[in-house]
C-alpha cells in the first residue's frame, strides 16, 4: 500500500469474487508518510513473508495455515481472525539483551562504517603512494647514474643536459597544470585574502595611520638637518560656523534696504507711456474660388502693389523709429546717470575713515564692523591655511628623504661598478672609494612598525632567547623543536646530483682555463687592448668618483636651502600663531559682548517687521479709503439724479411743488440735525460735498419752524394722484441714500482715524528705529575701542625703527604707530597713482572739453546744411508742382488698395455670376428635353384614349343593334343575356376607368 500498511485476503478455494475478497487482515507497520512498500515477497518454504518500504525497514511475519491458527486460537475465540504479531524476542528469552549505548560522543553504526571505509581507502592511498614513490626513485637513482656515467665520458662524446629530456612539453604541461592548481588554489582564497588583507587595512588605519612620525633628514658630509612640522588635524570647532558667512546684522541690514528702496521707488514712480507701431498685412483668403488668368493676373498686380506699399511705410516707420530713438537716448543738459549716482552714494556711504581708531569721531563701515562668526571663519581659515603650509613643508621635506633614498641607491649602483672596474687594476691604481651614506633611523621612521618574515622571526628568537635564560639550561624540548622547525637552514636536497656535478664541472673548466691562461703569453695586439681597457678603467674610475661626490654635495645644498627656507617659515608660523592667539583673545571680548549686540539686533528685526506690518495696513487702509469715497461719491450722483427727476416730474408752474417738495424732503431736517451735530467735527470734506447737493429753497421757505404741523400721507385736493405717489417713492429712495450715505460716511471717519493712528505708529517706530541704529554704531565703536586695547605682538628689526629720540630707541612705543612694509610700500604706490589719475583725468577732461567744442560747432554746421537744403527743396517743389507736398504721403498713398481690392473682388463676383448663369442654362436645356419628351408621351397617350373611345362607341352600337334585331331569338336563353350583359358593363367599367386613368396622366 502507499502508506505502508499490508493486507491479507484469506482465500478459499479458487474463487475470486468480489465477496470473497471482502474479509481481509489489515496491518499498518510501516511509516505513513514515507515508507510506501517497494517489495514483497514469500520465503523459499512459503513459511515467512518479508516486506521492504520506502523508510529503510525490513518486516518478516509468519505465514500461518488455518488448522495452525485454529489450534493456537482459545475456544472463545471471535469469529473475526486478525494476525498475531510475534514478538521481537521470540526465541532469544533467556538470553540477556545488550545494553544501550549512553556516551554522547560514541560513534554510531553508520558512521562506525564510514570511517572505516575512510581509513580503508587512505590505507590504500598511501600504499599506493609509497608505490610510486619507490618507483620514482628507482627512476631518480638510474638516471643520477646515467649522468655520473656521460660525466665519466669525454668532452666530445658527452651529452648536453637538454638532450636527456625526451619530450620538452611534457615539463611545459606539467607547468601548466602547476599553474592551473595555483590559480585554483588562489581562486578558493581570494574571498578569505581579501577578508584579511581588509582587516589588516583597518587595523592599519585605526593605529598605525593615525600615528603622526617626525621625519628628520640628515646631510651626509655635514652636520645640518631639517625635521617635518608635527601637524595637528583642524579643529572642527569653527568648521560649522564658516557655512554661515553672513551675520543676522547683515541679513537685518539687507532687508533695511530694501524697504527703503522700495518707499523711494513708489515715490518716484512714473508711468511710461508705450507706443508700438505695427504694420498691416493684407490677409488673402485660404480657400480661393476658380478664376481667370485676367482676375489672378489683377490680384498679383495689387499684391505686389502692397508689398511695395508694405516696404515703404515700414522703411518710412523704422526711419521714424530710429529718429526717436536717438531723439530719445539725448540727455538732458542736467542729466546725471543712475548708476553713477547709485555708485557714487554707496562709495560715500561706505568710504572708509582714515582717522586713527582711537579717535572719537571714527566711523565704522559694514564691512569694518566684527562679530563672533566673522571672527571665528578668520580664525578658521588662519588655521587652514597654517596647516596647508605646514604640510606643504612637510611634502618637500620627504621628498628630498625620497630624493635622499635614490641618491643612496644610485650610489650603491656606482659603488659596486667602482669596485669591478677596480678589480681589474692594480692596488697602486686605486683610488679611495667615498663612503656609502646610510639613512638614519630618524629618517624613516614609518619603518617602525612596518614588518615582514624576517622580522617576525627576529622578534621570535629575541622572545626564546628571553625565556631561555629564564628557564633551566635543557630547556623545554617543545620550543627546541618549534626553533628547529622554524629556524633551520634551507635543506640541501641530497638527491639533486646533476647540480653538484655541473658545479663540478664548471669549477674543472674554470682552473683549466686559467692554467692556460697563465701558460699563453700576450701578443702586442694583446698588450694594446689591455692597456686601452687599463686606461679607460682609469676614466670610468674618476668618472665615478667625481659623480658620487657631486650628487653628495648637491643633496647637502638642497637641504640647506630648504632649511633656510623653512627657518623663514617658522618667524611666519610663529607671527601666525600669536596672531591666532590675539584672535582669541578678540574672540573672548566678542562672545562677552556678543548678548548686548544680539538684543539691538532682535530689536532692530522686530521693529523692522511691525513696520513692514503697518505700511501693509495704511496701504490697504488707503485702499479702503478711495474705496469709500468713490462709493461717497457715487451716492451724492444717485442723491442729485434723484433731485433731477422729481424736478422734471414737478414741470413748470406746478401749484403744488411746494407741498411735494415738503414731503419729499419731510425726514431730511430730522435726521440730518440729529447727524449734523454728530460728525461736523469729525469730517471736513464733507461740508464741500454737502454743499455741492442740490437745494431747491431754503429750510426756512420749504419746512418753516419744527413746531409746524405737517401731514404728508394724503394728498391734497386738485393734485395729481400719480405725482404724490411718485413723489412718496423718490421720498423713500432719498431716505435709503442718505442713510446709506451716513454709514459710507461714518465708514469713512473711523477709516482716517485708523489710518492717522498708524502714520503716528509709523513714526514712532521709526524714530525708534533711527535710535536703536545709533545705539548699535555706538555699541560698534564701543566695541572696536575694546578691541583696540589688546596687546598686538608685532616682531621688528633695528632698521624697521624709525621713531628715534636724541639718536636712541626710545623705551616708550605707545605713542608711535606701526606699518608694514607692504602697507607703506602701498601707501606710497597709491600717492604717485593718485597722482597720475589726477593728471590722466584732467587730461581726459580737457580732451572732452576740446571734443564738445568740435561736435557744438559740427551741429551749427548741419543746422545750416540741413536748412539750406530745406529752403532748396521747398523751392523745386513750388517750381515743378506749384505747391508744397509730402512725399512720405505721396508714396505711402500712391494706390487705393481699397479699391483696387473692391474691384478684384466685383471681378470674382462677375465671374461667380456667368458661372452660375451658364450651369441655369444648362438646367432649362435639360428641363426642357424632359418636357419634350412627356409631351410626346402625353401625345400618344391621347391616341390611344382617342382609339378607346372609338371602340367603346362601335360595341355600344353593335349592342343595341344586338338588343333590338335579335331580341326575339334570345327570349328563351335570358339567363344568357343577363350574363352577356353583366359581361359587357364590367368591360364598359374596365375601360372607363383606364380613360380616366390616362386623362390623368396627361
């Protein structure tokens, strides 16, 4: 099964139903999941019945026959047979079962097994091993015996080496199957190298780069040396503060401006008036209509008659253009530039004050003006730069140690060539070789912790060498054998006798060689070449010594110009760092002062901001203000329209105007006394545009006095009912202006109060403000006295001092005052430069004086020239036309474009129309085909109309003369008649209405 339970079917007989085979036994034995049976099958006697599964187990059962169960079976048994498992130790009960294994690290069966098919398989590697290893050297032993054998044998009749290498590829593939393993091998190792090539990286760059070495570079024949400045890395303390240039002061500073400049520019705005001048184009439709040759002919006569038109008013408008332009780019006699005057009030702002700071009067520009941030990024870049410097040194420095380096190198080279020439010459000939210069500790000392094999197996013996004298004198036979294996020498292999015979070789050729040398005498051509070579050894010899000493004295010279060069920049390290240590000192001052300067600067911003706040109020009260008094005056229009009207509706010589002007006018005394007393104090302007209202009479002739009785809600007798009616409602309209009036009005007044209230704050707040900046130049000054008073090291020579007292120095400097000699050396440059600008500038002024003269005097003569010309040209005009006439206009109007254009135009029209013309013509000759043709139709339609009728008169005839003659022939067959009859009338009726059906179609 495939979840590795079995089942038996007990058969009986042969009988294999489905009955049969429904009783079963069922045993679930092996794995559920993975032990799907594979095999199964019975034993030889049929006795037992194995099974094997997918999970690895091997189940034997007993294969019972029914008497056999029957016996074992009790005789209670069920009905139902099920399998009787036997028990795992049936037959082994008195033996003792084998305890279980209990150590953890005891091996288990499997692996029992597969070690020791491991060791079985090494066993049969090295003894396979030893094999070849025998082999090859029975190999090694016959061929060091070949070669002893061809050594024994004489010189021509031995072998060379390379003749006993039968196949030289077999070593070049053995090479490359070396390679290929070591390319393999460093493959497998490339991850773990680099893993520990970039540990040792950061190992390196955590302690040993961060290490800072004093490099000293020693002359080699004197006693003159030079060492590397100790830098120190740039202290991040200024470092955020150098992104912050610009200080609060000058941020508050530039906004300052700017309101200002925008104030000035709303008070001298002026509008500019714009003029733009733009041709006409002649504009042709996009879809033309067919015409002539004669009408596209005309048409592109007139197009080019206006391209020409076109060319000309737009020559003669650029003309007039550039006559305004130049018109309009002359100056003015009082013109003064923009630019120039913007210039020349900052430079007047911002010159400096050449008084001495200590004075009283001494103004401080912007740019003068010092904060805690600016002197911080001074202080930074002071900084920067001393380190730049230093470490520039520091490059030269080792470049002249690297330089130093290869001198020694190339020295060593001339040495040993020295020493083989003078191998060759005899010991009287020799000169002193100069001694190989070495490099002092001091100057590598990187070296220190820089190590290799040899090193590491130095420190190690110095180590055992320690603890050796520690321990007894047998010492621990463990360290002797780690130094043994260590620090042995490289063994000489024994079995390489083909070297040692070659060495032996060459040592027998080398003596006899020599003994014939010894044995020959040299002939004369001999004797010359040696002594040619005796003499050119001599050469080379003082060649090489000379060059030795000159790249010796030339590094000693090298050093001591760049030892004197770093001597001058140490009195510049040391004038920096003191200036460093003045800058703090200001530093210390600035921070101290730093919280007064910061409150003047948040109140200066904060007043800034209400002011920007109440001039965007008064602006937008202004607003509300013209707002109020267009709506002020658009009520007074309504006010006086309104009295128009009712003036107009009253007529002439109304006996009623004066009671209908009472009651229109019936509420206006009321509520404007009640008003009047209310805003008389308040609004000026409005008595003007009272006054300016309509009064048809006075108060007194229209109201009379308050205690007057007064009824206006009925109208009167012989008044017009619609005229008091009308007047009720101007009255109704006339009470809803003024009270709208009094409310614009009364709108109006808090408007200018509001607005007075705020130019009043305006004030103050600029007031305040003027104050507060002058608080903060006072403060400015305050604080640059403080900076003064520091103590400023200045280092001077003798010769620098010029304040001399009765020939002596004087001991009291406070009085003096101290220049470098580049600020006095510019300071003088700068009077002989003023001095030459004083005279250029009157030169060049003389020279535009001289130029204005020459163009005054130039225009006088075009002036003449042009109204000469003029005078010329107004009298041929009268000679030849009789009159003055404008040629511009002439030539801009020389063609009636309109006209020419409505004449193309008639042209098409006529065109249109003889086209449509000819195609209604065409349409009556068709029409008229047709005509034609159903006038024919109709013809022979009445033909035959004609030839019915004949028929229908002849069969009227034939019956009645068939009625009359043969009426007695028929009286017997009358059913036949009256059939015949019936017949005839339907055909009479058939061929009537086909009449009628004809005459209708004709």
């Amino acid at each position: 099964m495939q979840d590795g339970s079995l089942r038996a079917y007990p058969l009986y007989g042969e009988d294999l139903s489905e009955d049969a085979l429904k009783d079963y036994w069922y045993l679930n034995v092996h794995d559920n999941d993975y032990g799907h049976i594979r095999g199964i099958c019975c034993s030889h006697d049929d006795r037992c019945l194995v099974t094997c599964g997918g999970d690895g187990n091997i189940f034997t059962f007993d294969i019972s026959s029914e008497e056999e169960l029957l016996e074992e079976l009790p005789e209670e048994a069920p009905k139902e047979l099920k399998v009787i498992i036997p028990h795992p130790r049936k037959g082994l009960e008195k033996e003792k079962a084998a305890e279980d294994i209990k150590d953890p690290d005891a091996y288990t069966i499997e692996e029992y097994k597969q070690k020791k098919e491991f060791e079985r398989k090494m066993e049969e590697a090295e003894e396979k091993k030893n094999k070849k290893r025998e082999e090859l050297s029975a190999l090694r032993h016959d061929f060091v015996f070949l070669l002893q054998k061809n050594e024994e044998l004489p010189k021509h009749m031995q072998l060379h080496r390379e003749e006993f290498e039968m196949d030289r590829r077999i070593f070049e593939e053995l090479d490359r199957q070396k390679l290929q393993r070591i390319e393999s091998v460093q493959k497998e190792l490339a991850w773990e190298h680099e893993k520990q090539f970039i540990g040792l990286q950061k190992l390196q760059t955590q302690f040993r780069d961060s290490l800072e070495f004093t490099l000293i570079v020693h002359a080699i024949q004197s006693n003159h040396q030079i060492s590397t400045y100790s830098l120190r890395t740039i202290s991040e303390k200024y470092a955020p503060d150098k992104k912050h240039g610009d200080s609060k002061w000058a941020v508050l500073k530039e906004k300052w401006t700017a309101l200002k400049q925008a104030e000035q520019a709303e008070e001298r705005k002026i509008p500019r008036e714009t003029s733009s001048n733009e041709a006409e184009e002649l504009e042709t439709p996009e879809d033309r209509k067919p015409t002539t040759r004669y009408i596209e002919s005309k048409r592109e006569k007139i197009r080019r008659i206006v391209e020409k038109y076109d060319a000309l008013k737009a020559k003669i408008m650029k003309r007039r253009a550039e006559w305004h332009e130049l018109y309009k780019s002359k100056p003015r006699d009082n013109y003064e530039r923009s630019e120039d005057t913007e210039e020349i009030k900052e430079e007047r702002a911002n010159i400096g004050c050449y008084r001495l700071k200590t004075a009283t009067d001494y103004t401080l520009t912007e740019h003068e003006r010092m904060n805690t941030e600016k002197k911080m990024m001074q202080l930074a870049t002071l900084e920067e730069l001393i380190h730049k410097t230093k470490a520039n040194m520091n490059k030269e420095i080792v470049s002249l140690r690297d330089l130093k380096v290869s001198i020694i190198d190339e020295i060593k080279g001339l040495v040993k060539e020295l020493k083989s020439i003078q191998a060759s010459l005899d010991l009287s000939e020799h000169l002193p070789i100069p001694p190989v210069p070495q490099l002092h500790p001091d100057e590598v000392p990187e070296k220190v912790v820089e190590y290799n094999s040899e090193v590491l197996l130095k420190f190690k013996e110095e180590q055992e060498a320690k603890a050796k004298l520690k321990e007894p004198q047998e010492g621990c036979p463990s360290s002797r054998a780690f130094r043994h294996v260590f620090l042995r020498p490289p063994p000489v292999e024994e079995g390489n006798p083909m070297a040692q015979a070659g060495d032996a070789s060459a040592v027998d050729t080398e003596e006899q060689k020599a003994f014939e040398m010894e044995k020959a005498e040299p002939t004369e051509m001999e004797l010359e070449i040696l002594k040619r070579e005796k003499i050119k050894n001599l050469y080379l010899q003082e060649t090489f010594i000379k060059k030795i000493n000159t790249l010796v004295i030339n590094f000693d010279a090298e050093l001591r110009l760049l030892r004197h060069k770093k001597l001058k920049m140490d009195m510049q390290m040391k004038s920096a760092d003191l200036r460093c240590i003045t800058g703090c000192d200001e530093l210390i001052i600035l921070k101290k002062l730093e919280v007064h300067e910061n409150l003047l600067e948040e109140q200066i911003c904060v007043l800034i901001n209400e002011q920007e706040d109440i001039q965007s109020k008064l602006k937008s009260c202004l607003a509300q203000m013209e707002d109020r008094k267009s709506e002020i005056v658009m009520l007074q229009e309504r006010e006086k329209a309104l009295y128009a009207s009712f003036e107009a509706s009253l007529g002439e010589d109304n006996e009623f105007a004066d009671f209908l002007t009472d009651v229109l006018k019936k509420e206006v005394e009321f509520v404007g006394k009640k008003e009047v007393g209310r805003e008389a104090d308040e609004e000026n302007k409005n008595k003007e545009e009272d006054g300016e209202k309509p009064d048809l009479k006075t108060d007194e002739e229209n109201c009379g006095s308050e205690d007057v009785a007064f009824d206006g809600s009925a109208c009167p007798e012989g008044c017009s009912e619609d005229l008091f009616l009308n007047t009720i409602q101007l009255q109704q309209q006339r009470i809803r202006i003024e009270k709208a009036l009094e409310e614009e009005k009364k709108v109006a007044a808090e408007l200018r109060k509001e607005y007075n209230a705020l130019a009043k704050k305006e004030k103050e707040l600029e007031t305040s403000l003027d104050t507060t900046n002058r608080e903060l130049e006072a403060f400015q000054w305050e604080k640059l006295q403080r900076l003064n008073e520091l103590y400023v090291v200045v280092p001077l020579r003798l010769h620098q001092v010029q304040c001399l007292v009765d020939g002596e120095m004087p001991r009291d400097f406070s009085q003096t005052l101290v220049f470098t000699n580049q600020s006095l050396q510019y300071l003088q440059k700068r009077i002989v430069d003023l001095r030459n600008e004083k005279i250029m500038q009157r030169e060049i002024h003389r020279k535009a004086r001289e130029q204005h003269k020459q163009l005054l005097q130039d225009t006088k003569e075009m002036e003449a020239e042009i109204q000469r010309l003029e005078e010329r040209c107004n009298h041929l005009m009268m000679e030849k036309f009789g009159r003055l006439v404008d040629f511009e206009a002439v030539q801009a109007h020389s063609v009636n474009i309109p006209m020419e254009k409505m004449k193309v135009r008639i042209m098409e029209k006529e065109y249109e129309h003889f086209v449509e013309l000819r195609e209604w013509e065409k349409r009556i000759v068709v029409l008229q085909h047709q005509l034609t043709k159903l006038t024919r139709e109709n013809t022979s339609k009445l033909h035959q109309l004609n030839k019915f009728c004949h028929e229908k008169h002849q069969l009227e005839t034939e019956l009645e003369s068939l009625t009359t003659d043969l009426g007695g022939d028929f009286q017997d067959s009358q059913m036949t008649d009256i059939k015949e009859t019936a017949r005839l009338e339907s055909r009479l009726l058939r061929m009537t209405r086909d009449v009628v059906f004809l005459r209708e179609e004709i």
